[in-house]
C-alpha cells in the first residue's frame, strides 16, 4: 500500500569514489520473472558500462567480493570505482561487513547500501591517516 502522506521520494545513498547498482537475478532462477526485463537490465548496464566489482549485501557471506558477471543473485551491489586513485576495492576489502554494520538482523546477515557508504567514508579516513 501507498502512503500517500509522503510527498518526496528517499535520497538515494551516493558516494563521490563509487556508483553503485543492485545486480538481477536471470529468469532463469526465478519463476514468474519476466525475460524482457532481464534483458532491458543487461542492455542498461552495458549502456553504463562495465562495474568493477560486486559486494555481497546478504547472507552468510554478506561482504564478500565477487567479480561481475551475467549470472549475479539479486543480493550483490555492482560498484564502479570513480576515485582518482583506484582505492575504492581495497577500502571495501578491508572492511569486516558482518562486524562494521549495525543491522538488525531477521534472518540471515544483511546491510543497506546506506551503510556501505556510511563504513567506506569512515574506512576512508582512517586510509587518509
């Protein structure tokens, strides 16, 4: 259901180092899921161009970093690094997702986009020290 007392959407969590967007599951693995629109997000992401990387965002392994490919689950984020150094990868590698997050938890281990920008600007500055 719509709540129709809010008038603007949510900002969308960005960081100046990094672009991010969440990966689709091919229909394949999913019933009822349209083929079209996985199609339209493969032409979409082409259109971007390539992401450097995947991040894990939920699950056991929530924090992993995996290469990007076609067949990613709907749990991974695609970030592509837009620093002038190229340190964005190594920021997130050192950073212990599991135990820096301060989700609560239903289920498996899980973070919000929100977060990864919060911990990657607070890793950033510990790097600059």
């Amino acid at each position: 259901m719509k709540n129709i007392r809010i008038h603007k959407k949510p900002v969308r969590a960005e960081h100046e180092d990094f672009d991010w967007r969440r990966a689709m599951t091919p229909p394949e693995r999913v019933s009822g899921q349209n083929k079209r629109s996985h199609v339209k997000w493969k032409a979409y992401l082409g259109a971007l161009g390539q992401y450097d990387f995947g991040l894990l965002f939920w699950g056991h392994n929530a924090g992993k970093i995996v290469e990007v490919t076609d067949e990613l689950g709907s749990s991974v984020f695609l970030i592509k690094d837009n620093s002038e150094n190229g340190v964005v990868r190594d920021i997130m590698e050192s950073v212990s997702w599991q135990e820096e997050t301060t989700g609560e938890w239903m289920g498996a281990p899980n973070f919000m986009i929100e977060e990864v920008v919060e911990v990657y600007e607070r890793k950033k500055q510990e790097w600059k020290k």
